[in-house]
C-alpha cells in the first residue's frame, strides 16, 4: 500500500481544514516546498496535493507552487481542486504532475471527465468526497444528489481507475478513519482505492493495508507528529 502524504494550499502555505471548514484553518508552514523535501527523506513516493482556493473557485491560483514542487522534489505529485476544464488538465501534466484528480468535475461534467480519461488514461483519478452518505463538490461547501455507492460504480464503469475517497466528517478530526465504509467499497469496487480522512495512527494504516486498499492519504497526523511518517511507509510496504 502506499502512503500518500498531502499539501493542502491556501494562499501558497501547507495548511489543513478541519472537517472541510475553511474557518478552521491551521497554517502549518510558509515553504510547501520544503515539506516535500521532508517528505522525500522520508521515503515517500508521492505527494498528494490540493488547491483549496482552487476546489472552491474552480480557479488554479496555486498552480505555480504545484508545478515547483512537482519539477523539484523528485516525487510523484497528484494535485486536485479547482480542475474543470481540458487546459487546466494539460496544464498540470505539462508542469510535471503525475496525477490530475477531478472532483466538482467529475460529478457536474461528465463528458469532460470521459474526455479526460480517454485522453489520458491513468493520469486521470477522481475525488468522491462523502458527506452524510452523498457526494460534495466545490470544495466541500455543497452537496450533490448522487449517494456514494452509486458515483463510485459510474466510475468504474466509466474506465476511472484511481478513486481517492475522503469521509469529510473525519477529515482532520484526528479520530481515525472509516474502516467500514472503505471496506464496503473495497469489497464491491474494483478500483484502486486510496483512503482519505482522519487516518491519524499507525493502526489505521495497519488496517487499511490488512482491507487491501491501494494507498492511503496523511495529512494533519503528519504536521502534529501523531504518526511518524517514516514508520507509517514501513508498515503500509
């Protein structure tokens, strides 16, 4: 399994929300980029990005920090947040950036996520981000009619291959993650799920690798040192 360690952007600082509350934000370091250093002497592989302005703008107004990061770390970057159309994609990819995630996207626009994904392949992945049991979009702030279990089967059936699934209600809680819902979903998808949302303990990752998923992210654990993120690494190989 892998770990995915995560950037948030908020204004080109490393941030966190809590539960997806843009009131309740905690800077935790000015130079993104020197966090992806630590995370590379860590044992990283990848990064896992998002431009919180640009999840609740549609906008790319860290696009600068994404694309140094992506060019000087030596990791693999996933960035989501704000990527709505073709050029925003191209864009990305074209930085450097090995993973576009599309969220609002994916759920408003269904022909551009075909589009993208046929055009793409891999380099494609999608955010479900659940709340109450539905979808969210727009950086969290609305709510979409379509339930969980139904936009995740769309995507497979679509040809997504990468689902990055974030429980909101656990998100930076620091409680640990839904071991149910991911289990749920490991069992019925065939789909490379990435685990997102209060993974908070190196028990959590034990889990999460025991239920098979393909990665799981690290957050707000990493920036308050309840996980090690080195040990985390060794324990999800």
């Amino acid at each position: 399994m892998l770990i995915l360690p995560a950037i948030d952007l908020y204004e080109g600082k490393a941030v966190r929300l809590l539960k997806g509350d843009y009131a309740q934000m905690t800077v935790y370091s000015e130079r993104p980029r020197e966090v992806a250093e630590d995370f590379r002497a860590c044992g990283a592989q990848w990064i896992h990005m998002v431009d919180l302005e640009g999840a609740r703008d549609g906008s790319t107004p860290n696009f600068e920090v994404v694309a140094d990061i992506a060019r000087s770390s030596g990791l693999k970057v996933e960035i989501g947040g704000g990527i709505r159309s073709m050029q925003t994609v191209e864009q990305y990819l074209e930085a450097g950036v090995s993973r576009v995630i599309l969220g609002t996207a994916a759920v408003k626009d269904p022909a551009f996520l075909k589009e993208a994904a046929d055009r793409y392949g891999e380099r494609i992945a999608v955010g479900a981000d659940i709340k109450d049991g539905r979808i969210a979009i727009r950086g969290w702030l609305e709510t979409s009619d379509c339930t969980a279990m139904d936009f995740c089967r769309q995507m497979q059936q679509m040809g997504i291959r990468t689902l990055i699934c974030t429980d909101i209600d656990k998100d930076g809680a620091m409680k640990g993650t839904n071991h149910g819902l991911y289990r749920q979903l490991q069992e019925e998808l065939d789909l490379d799920l990435v685990a997102s949302g209060g993974v908070s303990s190196l028990e959590d990752v034990r889990r999460l690798k025991a239920e098979g998923l393909y990665g799981a992210i690290i957050g707000k654990a990493y920036y308050t040192g309840a996980v090690d993120l080195r040990e985390a690494i060794e324990v999800a190989k």
